[in-house]
C-alpha cells in the first residue's frame, strides 16, 4: 500500500512539472491611467499596458481586461492582460 502511495505521488509530481514550466512562462501585466473622460482613461490604461509588455520583452496573450471607476476630478481605469516571454 506504501509503495502505491509513492508511486502515485511520483506520477502526480512528474505530470504536474510540465504545467508548471509553461506556467512560469506567463506572468499577468497590469497598468493605471487617469484622464479628464473615460475614453481617455481607458486609452492611457491599455496603451501603458502596451509599453510594459513591449519594455519586458514579452508577447501578449488573450484579451485586455479592463475596468473603470470616478475619482474626484478623473476617470481611473486598471487594465491588465497576460503576457508570455
């Protein structure tokens, strides 16, 4: 029964080291940007986003997120998006 034990652990550890490589490959990549309307918010946030992941080296994967919110005087707006080297 021990040596059951092992052996499935060991199988768990060698089909779960794959995934983790190519997950260690990706990383999620975040930007702020404020402006006077939401569309410019929304404009400064996904083109910083751009910046960042051109600046790292790294290539964008799947779609932007993004989300707004009013601030005292300007539009706050956070996007993020996954990146891959």
């Amino acid at each position: 029964m021990r040596s059951l034990k092992l052996v499935l652990a060991a199988a768990a550890v060698l089909c779960a080291a794959p995934v983790t490589a190519e997950a260690g490959s990706c990383m999620r990549v975040g930007a702020i940007g404020d402006g006077l309307t939401h569309d410019l918010a929304v404009i400064m946030s996904t083109h910083g986003l751009a910046n960042i992941i051109d600046h790292k080296g790294l290539k964008a994967k799947g779609p932007i997120h993004t989300t707004c919110a009013p601030t005292t005087f300007l539009t706050e707006c956070r996007s993020s998006q996954t990146a891959c080297k």
